[in-house]
C-alpha cells in the first residue's frame, strides 16, 4: 500500500494540511440545504482522477510541473481515495425524498462487467490488487448512486450536476493556463501535443470533449451575460485545447457532441462542417504536407499531425479479435498481476472477456442507448426539455463512441467512467421527472373528468 504511505507523507506538508482541512470544512459543511459544496467536491473529486504521468519506454519520467501541481499529480490517486471517502461521507447523510429508480439501468451492467474483470484477476493475477479494484469500484458506485443520484431532487441540483462536470474542465483549464505560463514544455513535450495534467493527450481530449456539452448547456441556459460570457471562453478554450490534443478520437467525440447538442438548432451548414471536419480527422493523417500544402502555408502547424498514424489502432484491434476467435467464451488467459486493456473498450471486452464479458457490455450499451432516445422524445416537449436532454445525450453519447478507440469505460478510477455515470444518474433523474409529471398530469385529468361527470 505505497500510495498510503505517500498520502501520511503528503498529509505532513503544508499544502497537504490545507487540502485536508478544507476537504473536512466541505465535509461538515455539506448538505442538501448547501448542495453546492457536495457537487464542488464531485468536481475536485473528477479533477483528482484525471491526473496522471505519461510514461514507455523510452521515456520513466515526465519533465515535472510547477508548484502545487506537481506536488497534487505525485499524490493524485491517494488523493481521489481521500475525496472519494470524503462524498461517501456526504452521500450517506443524504435523505431520498421522493425518488424511486435511482439506479441507472446501464450501470448495472457495467458492474456485472467489471464483476467478471474481478474474477479474471482472481484467477490468473494478483489478489491483492483484485480486492483493492473491486473495493474502488465499488465505493464509486456507492458514491454515484447514494450521492448525486439522490442529490437529483429538483431542477437546482440538475443544474449543480452539469455545473459540477463543467468545473472539472474549468479546474483543468485554469491549471493548465498556469502551467503553460510557467513552463509550457512539460504539458506538450510529447511531439508538441497537449497532455495537460493527464497522462497522455487521447486523456486530455477525452477529459475536454466530455466536459464540452456542459458549457454549452450553461452557456445557453444562463440569462446573465456575465456569466454567459465566461463560459463562452470556456467553450473556445476547451476547443482550442482539443485541436492542440491532435487527437482523432477526441476530434470524432467532440463532433458527435455538437452535431447532437445542436441536431434542431444548426442547420445543414453546421452538419456538413462538421461532416468535413470528422472526414478530415481521419484522412489529414494519412496524407504527406505536400499533397495538401504546396505553397507551405501549413507547415508551421503540420508538425502536429506528421506524427499520427492512420492505423495506429489496427494492430490492437485485430489482436482483440484474434484473441477473442481463440477463446471465445471466457477471453484469453493473461500473465501478471493486473488485466490490462489496449485501445478499445468494446473489443476489449471481446478478446479479453469473451462473450461472458461482451454480453453485459453490449447490454450496457443498448441500455444507454435507450436511455437516449427517450430523451430525445422528450426533448421535444419544450425548449427547457431540449436543452436538459441535450447535455445528457451529447455527453453520454460521445463517451459511448469514444470507447471504440479508449478502453475508459473499463477503468475502475478515473474521471472518464465517473463522467459516464454522472450522465447517466442525470439522464435518469430526467426520465423519472417527466414521468411524475405525466402521471400527475393523467390523475389530474381524472379528478377533472370524475368532477365532471358528478355535476
């Protein structure tokens, strides 16, 4: 338990009794008559997750980052330990008001999934570090579930959900600023692409698009132009650093969640922009600067792309596939103490789970996807609907498609799968609203019609 020890040390610095004293203050100050304070801390809480050190062969250590951040990334898993603690603490003081399907179906099956995760590492790994998974996955659960589902009681709390995803961004943008002030080399010394905090720029992209459609959301639902403003610049500036990202998954991600956010809003000129630009990501890669930038207006940026290869993927995947051919049923069998999944979510599963793991996948899948088309029903009842269903939709949607090339929705503690869960404790507190309000809108026209009747 290294990151135990790491944690009693960083505990001891100055910057480490700051965090923990003001963790304790949100603690005890925490409720449902403060729910801002809750949420606050889903977001430091996001932000902790998404931390993490590039590192392959050929590179064991990162160039470090300034002051605080560098102390927060050395300790950012014990620290999402300590914040995750801190919000069970909070969601068991939580009352259910009225509430009665607080559980996603979706994430019923990816529990079942990350279930059988567990008794493959059981089998042919480490003990040890089976239990410490299952324990964290757990726990994030139990958090998201007894927490912010049933923090979701009325539309303030919607609100404080999309604001808390988008504080994750707004915290990743700030720090990021700050350390490109400083010393922009240690956030961009891969081939001149943007990791920020993360461990490697694919993260940062997933991590910016999937806070994206929540600056939108607040964007278009705020009234003040102050604050419409700032997260307007917010919104530039999560594009921006997407592009430095140079990454294709991101690229993808981000259109599918524009062209959702804005599917009766943009128009056929926004869709074909898009169109091209989803074409581009995918063939710029593949192209020598000559053939599209003969006169070399280009060049000063074509270092960016030069480096990415088309079928970087390829490799992987047919691997997924062959091993999934092998052994069908159960996956193939893996040396080491941890199992450990390659770019893709969906045929992760598939080579190294089999069809026992697929199935639950799959239906985790179908499931979000229903989920999704009825709130695409429901948007159309009103402009307040639209916008709600639209945020849940663009967001849950982006990460589904994200998975075929990232293996995040398979992860047990990072901001990626908390992201996913926070959409969809979201998009069901939509659904259980709409059909309170159904309901009391059919037995109020039954009382009308019984009185009716009666004179």
């Amino acid at each position: 338990m290294d990151f135990i020890n790491q944690l009693f040390d960083f505990i001891a610095t100055p910057l480490g009794l700051i965090l923990i004293v003001g963790g304790l203050f949100i603690l005890l100050q925490a409720n449902q008559k403060r729910p801002r304070l809750g949420w606050f801390l889903v977001a430091l809480f996001g932000f902790a997750a998404s931390l993490s050190k590039f590192g392959n062969e050929f590179i064991t250590e990162p160039p470090p980052l300034v002051f605080p951040l560098q102390q927060i990334r050395e300790l950012g898993r014990p620290l999402t330990i300590v914040l995750l603690g801190l919000l069970i603490v909070i969601a068991l003081k939580t009352k259910n008001y009225w509430r009665k399907k607080i559980i996603p179906k979706p994430i019923v099956y990816i529990v079942l999934v990350q279930s059988i995760i567990f008794f493959k590492i059981l089998a042919y790994g480490n003990l040890g570090f089976a239990f410490l998974s299952a324990a964290t996955f757990g726990v994030l659960v139990l958090m998201v579930i007894l927490g912010p589902s049933r923090w979701l009681q009325n539309e303030h709390n919607f609100q404080l959900g999309v604001w808390a995803i988008a504080m994750v961004g707004v915290i990743f943008g700030i720090a990021n600023i700050y350390q490109a002030s400083i010393n922009l080399y240690a956030i961009t010394f891969i081939h001149g692409w943007f990791l920020g905090t993360t461990g490697n720029p694919h993260h940062a992209a997933v991590l910016i698009t999937a806070t994206l459609p929540c600056f939108l959301f607040l964007l278009f639902n705020q009234k003040n132009l102050w604050f419409k403003g700032l997260w307007a610049v917010f919104s530039a500036l999560a594009i921006f650093g997407l592009l430095m990202t140079a990454s294709r998954t991101g690229a993808i991600m981000s259109v599918v969640s524009i062209l959702i956010f804005f599917r009766y809003r943009g128009g056929n000129l926004l869709r074909i922009v898009l169109i091209f630009a989803v074409i581009a990501a995918l063939l710029l890669p593949s192209l020598s600067p000559t053939d599209v930038d003969t006169s070399g207006i280009l060049s000063n940026t074509w270092n960016k792309w030069d480096n990415l290869d088309s079928n970087t993927r390829a490799g992987v995947w047919s691997g997924y596939w062959g091993r999934f051919l092998e052994y069908p049923l159960f996956g193939a069998p893996f040396r080491g103490d941890r199992l450990l999944f390659g770019e893709s979510s969906w045929l992760g599963v598939l080579g190294s789970l089999g069809l026992v793991g697929a199935v639950p996948m799959f239906m985790f899948a179908w499931s979000s996807i229903q989920m999704i088309f009825k709130l695409e029903r429901l948007s159309t009842i009103s402009q307040d609907y639209y916008l709600k269903c639209s945020v849940v939709m663009s967001g849950l949607l982006s990460l589904l498609v994200g998975g075929i090339s990232e293996a995040y929705l398979l992860g047990n503690l990072t901001f990626s799968i908390l992201a996913v869960f926070l959409y969809l404790v979201l998009g069901n507190y939509i659904i259980e609203v709409a059909q309170r309000d159904y309901d009391y809108f059919r037995s109020q026209q039954q009382k009308n019609y019984m009185f009716s009747s009666e004179s």
